[in-house]
C-alpha cells in the first residue's frame, strides 16, 4: 500500500513538472518567435512613413514639425520619448507623445488637433499621429526612461494615475491592477508585467508603440490603453484625455531607468 501511495506521488509530481516545462516552453516559443519577427518588424514601415510626415510640409500652413518642440527644445526630438509625459508651460498642460504632437500639428501646420482626435482609431490624421509617435520612439531606442517629477502638476498627475490604475468599476469590476498589480501571472500564455514597480527593459510602458501580429495594426499609447479600458467594460476615454495621460505618467515614472524597445512586436 505504501509502495502504490509512493508511486502514485511520483507519478502526479511527474505530471506536474511536465505540465509546467510545457508552459514554460510555450512562453519561451512566444518569445523566440517575436525575436524572429523583430528584424522585419512592419512597424519600420510606419518609422518610415513618420520620418516623411516630420519633414514633409503640410496643413493651412504649409509648415512641417520640424520646429515642434517635445520638450527638449524645438526640433530636438532623440532623447524626448522617454521623458514623456511631461508638463510643458505653453499649453499648461501634461502632455505625452501623442497629444504633444497633437499641439505641434495644430500650431505649426493649422490642423485641427479637436478633430484629429475625435477620428477613430487607424484613419486619416490618427494614422499619421501613430506614424510619427513610432518614429520619434525609435529615435529613443535603447534608452533609458527618466521622467521628470520636478512640477506640481507631473505630481499630481502621478498621483491620479496610480488611483486610476487601481479603481474598479464596469461590468466585471476590473482595474487596471486586475491584470497587472502582481507578480507571475498571465492569460492565454502571455506573461502579465506587474506595473505598481519597475517591470524592467522593454517590458510593459517600455515596448509602446507596438506593432500588433493579431490584427496587423501599428497601436501607440492612446490605443493601448482605450483597449485596456475596453477590457475592463469602461467607456473609451478620450483621445489624449488627462486620465490616460495620467496613467501614462505614473506607468512611466514607474519604469524610471527601463531601457526602451519601441517600437516594439507584440501578439
């Protein structure tokens, strides 16, 4: 009797390990194929696509971004995405990339920035903003993020993102926390990073923009987080709205020192 209890023991750890190298093996594939992806990432094709909309003059205007400032001066853009979100006193305003260049389209080109942001996601202007968001991230890559704390309203702004991040509402009472407030989970084999703290390189706020596998778009911050609300069985935030650039702060500060990949590949 011993001897079947101890048999029938090793037998369920037997399947246990197995069941969990198959886990492990199905992460690791993952993994392996976005590096495989990584060197023909179509999210080139949008860096250059970006890099002529930077350059090209356009808008009642007729002017380019050429002059936008992403708060490193205007026309300096290497270094800027990894310190966005942050306070820039011309608008009195948190801005991340993309509301930044919102600002910039609207006041150098003569674009509508009100209308641009109403239009849905992947269409006309839209597009052209994720072009350039994937472009000025990449002249970013591989460096380090280093938010600034230093105005009140960076504060602030960090602080209701971390109330945001944490508040459940909709029809599953979902937060942002749900899925990413701990350690060591995942869904449909795809590794959670844990957001409260610093996930490390490339992880979570670190890999945005990203070009999407599964539906074969190019998704900037905005989007990713209006899925994430879509999700939760939230309302869509509007685009560039103070709580998703809230959230973006305190996503951001969190990951102060994480080397940046965007953009990058993912699902």
């Amino acid at each position: 009797m011993r001897m079947t209890k101890t048999l029938s023991l090793i037998a369920m750890l037997s399947l246990a390990g197995t069941a969990a190298w198959a886990q492990k093996s199905a992460v690791q594939s993952i993994e392996e194929y976005r590096l495989m992806l990584q060197d023909g990432n179509p999210a080139d094709l949008f860096e250059a696509k970006g890099e002529a909309l930077w350059k090209q003059k356009r808008g009642p205007k007729n002017a380019s971004l050429e002059q936008c400032d992403l708060g490193k001066g205007p026309g300096v853009f290497k270094g800027a995405f990894v310190e966005l979100p942050r306070f820039f006193a011309d608008t009195n305003r948190v801005q991340d990339m993309e509301s930044r260049l919102l600002t910039c389209m609207e006041t150098l080109q003569g674009l509508n920035a009100a209308e641009i942001a109403k239009t849905p996601f992947g269409r006309g202007e839209q597009n052209n903003v994720t072009a350039l968001a994937t472009w000025l991230a990449a002249e970013s890559k591989d460096k380090k993020f280093n938010l600034s704390q230093s105005h009140a309203q960076e504060k602030v702004f960090y602080e209701v993102g971390k109330r945001l991040f944490f508040q459940r509402g909709g029809a599953h009472d979902f937060s942002c926390a749900s899925c990413h407030g701990q350690d060591n989970t995942r869904i449909r084999l795809q590794d959670l990073p844990n957001l409260t703290k610093n996930p490390g390189d490339g992880v979570g706020f670190a890999a945005w923009p990203a070009y999407r596998v599964s539906n074969g778009q190019m998704w900037g911050m905005q989007q990713r987080l209006n899925d994430c609300y879509r999700q939760q069985r939230f309302p869509y935030p509007g685009f560039g709205s103070d709580a998703t650039i809230a959230l973006g702060v305190y996503l951001g500060v969190n990951s102060k020192g994480s080397v940046s990949i965007a953009p990058a590949i993912k699902r």
